[in-house]
C-alpha cells in the first residue's frame, strides 16, 4: 500500500504558496495528466488567439482590396461610357463621310462602292452604324450589363472594317478621279484658236482639184500670226514641214487621242516637248497648200478621224 502511494506522489507535481505575511503555507498537489490538460487548454486558447488574430488581418486586407477594385472599376466604368460617347461621335463623322463620298461619286460620275456592310446585307432599321443603345446611364450601385463590353467589342471592330472599306473606296474614287482629271485634259475640247469655220468636218469640194472628197478636219480662219493654243496636253510627237500641210505640229495627247495643227506661220515648240492644254504652240499662217490664213484642225481618236466640234466645251467666238 506505501508502494503504490509513493508510485502516485512520483507522477504528481505540487505546487506550494507562501504568502509573504507569514500564513500558513498552502499546496497543491496536480497529477501529471491534469498538467497536461491544462498545459494544452492554454496551447489551444493562444492558437485560437492567434487564428482569430490572423483571420482579422486577412479580412481587414481584403476589405482594403475589394474597396480599391471598387474604386478601380468605378473609374473604369467611367471610361467605358466616355468612350461610347466618342465612338458614337465617331460614328456620326463617318456617316458625314460617307454623305460626302456619295456627292464625290455623284460628281465624278461614278456610282456604287460606297455601301457599308450593314448596307450590302440589308437595312433593318434607320440607323446603319450605331450598335450601342441610346442614352446609356449607369445606375448607381448597379454594374454595367454583361453584354455592354461585348457590344463595344462588336462596335469596334465594325468600325475597323468599315475604316478599312472606306479607305479603300476612296482610294479607288481618287484613282477614277485622277483618271477622269487626266482624260479630261487629254480631250482635245477647247478651240485652238479663235476665229471662224471656213471649212468644216465632212464631204465637200477640194477648193484645187474641184472634185468631192471627205475633208477629216475642220479649217478656223483668223488673222495672220494669230497664237494657236494646244487643244489637249501632250506631247510633241512631230514639228515641222509636212508638204500639203506646211509647218504643222502632232501632239499625242493620250487617252487614244492625236491632234494636227496644220499651215502654220511659226512653230513655237520643238519635238519631244510636253505642253499643258491653253499652251501658246504656235502662230496662225497659210504655209503649205492653202488659199489663205487659217488652222487646219485634225482630232484623232483610236487611228481614225472625228468631227472635233462634237467635243468642245466652249463656244467659238
């Protein structure tokens, strides 16, 4: 019995208090089991202590974080609705555009090429560019609708294709411009010289050899030493003596056409040279065979003959 009590004070531990006053001395005798039991108690209160403490941070953190991506989206919230403004103000110029590529088209002749690409499927509705709905206003406290970014998305690239289509069409509408500018300046449609028809495009009578022959030119008669003007730009493909035609001037003006100034007085150009339409050439004579001062006019279209009073602009004064 001694034995087993002995064995049992070995596996406690006590604890002794003396107080200072001089009392009676106390102890406490705790078994090594109950020290245990209370040595992992507080173990586990400063481990839950310290999980709550940790826990906190944690959440305080992801407040802070959730509080700027708030602030963050807030802003770019704000971003996304300014640039629907200008992509819809983007929109209206490029319909502006397109008006005026139409009255470009119209004026230069050339129809068709301009059509958007809502346009060639079919309209549905009045309006052919604008895919965000009007008047967009985000509700305070509400995000944006899930669909609103992919409508931006869809707007822009769009709007891309359309910038390159347009880009394109007028692309090609300067290229028909400079063509038609350039034709234009190659038709032989101003008179070279002022005067009047003494012999006009067609059948008549040869005034040396009385007999009826087709006359492929028309002959302006003026005064001697008149200055004679290039009908067309060109260039000098022959100037000089040319037997029944005196001093006479080819211009191949392009396009398909070739002019003849012929009985020239003065030949003010020289082979090889390019001149604008208006340029002074040379002077009104009767060299060659001629009856009296005048230009024989010869307009030359594809290797045959026209009638060069069919393709003026302007009277003959």
């Amino acid at each position: 019995m001694r034995k087993k009590i002995k064995r049992e004070k070995k596996r406690a531990f006590t604890l002794m208090l003396i107080p200072h006053s001089g009392s009676e001395v106390r102890q406490i005798t705790i078994s090594r089991f109950s020290l245990f039991l209370i040595l992992l108690g507080v173990a586990v209160f400063f481990a839950l202590v310290s999980f709550s403490i940790n826990d906190y941070r944690q959440i305080k953190s992801k407040e802070a974080r959730l509080h700027e991506l708030e602030r963050v989206n807030n802003a770019q919230e704000k971003k996304i609705l300014s640039l629907v403004k200008e992509i819809e103000g983007f929109n209206e110029k490029m319909e502006e555009l397109k008006e005026l590529e139409d009255k470009l088209r119209t004026l230069a002749g050339v129809g068709g090429g301009s059509e958007t690409e809502e346009e060639k499927l079919g309209k549905g509705g009045p309006e052919n560019y604008f895919l965000f709905e009007k008047n967009i206003e985000p509700v305070k406290g509400e995000p944006l609708p899930i669909n609103f970014i992919g409508k931006i998305e869809k707007n822009v690239v769009f709007l891309k294709g359309e910038i390159e289509r347009r880009e394109k069409s007028l692309g090609e509408l300067e290229e028909t411009i400079h063509e038609k500018i350039d034709l234009f300046a190659s038709t032989p449609n101003i008179y070279p010289v002022q005067g009047w028809i003494s012999s006009g495009y067609g059948w008549r009578t040869n005034p040396f050899t009385k007999k009826r022959e087709f006359h492929g030119a028309i002959d302006i008669a003026a005064p001697w030493g008149t200055e004679i003007k290039a009908a067309a730009q060109g260039k000098i493909i022959f100037s000089g003596w040319n037997d029944g035609y005196g001093l006479e001037i080819e211009i191949d003006d392009g396009h398909g056409y070739h002019t003849v100034y012929g009985h020239l007085s003065h030949i003010l150009v020289k082979k090889g040279q390019w001149v604008e339409k208006g340029d002074i050439i040379g002077r009104l004579g009767s060299t060659g065979r001629s009856t009296g001062p005048h230009l024989h006019f010869e307009v030359w279209l594809n290797g045959k003959t026209v009638n060069p009073l069919n393709l003026m602009v302007e009277p003959l004064g």
